[in-house]
C-alpha cells in the first residue's frame, strides 16, 4: 500500500469506486472475512463472532 496508515473506508471506497471492481460493499466485506477466517461456515462464523447472541452481551 502506498500509504502506511490506510482507512478501512477509503479502501473500500477506492475498490468500490475501480470501474474494473464490480462488488457491493457487502460483498466485498463479505469475501474478506472469509478470506481473513478461512472459516468453513460463513454464516456460523457471522452469527457467533461478528454479530454475537444477546445472550453473550
């Protein structure tokens, strides 16, 4: 990267606005939790550590 500190918005905002990206967002969001994880249930994953039960809070 070109720059040492690098908001996450404005990577985001730079992938989503390249004419040759294509991904939402959330879709983009979504690719890179997967790829951060490697984990092999996404939505296990998303349900337990990104948007945790009330009954954890």
């Amino acid at each position: 990267m070109e720059a040492k500190t690098l908001n996450i918005g404005h990577l985001f905002g730079r992938a989503v606005s390249a004419p040759r990206c294509r991904s939402t967002p959330s879709e983009l969001l979504r690719s890179t939790v997967v790829h951060l994880n490697d984990h092999s249930d996404e939505d296990d994953f998303v349900n337990t550590h990104v948007f945790p039960p009330k009954s954890h809070l």
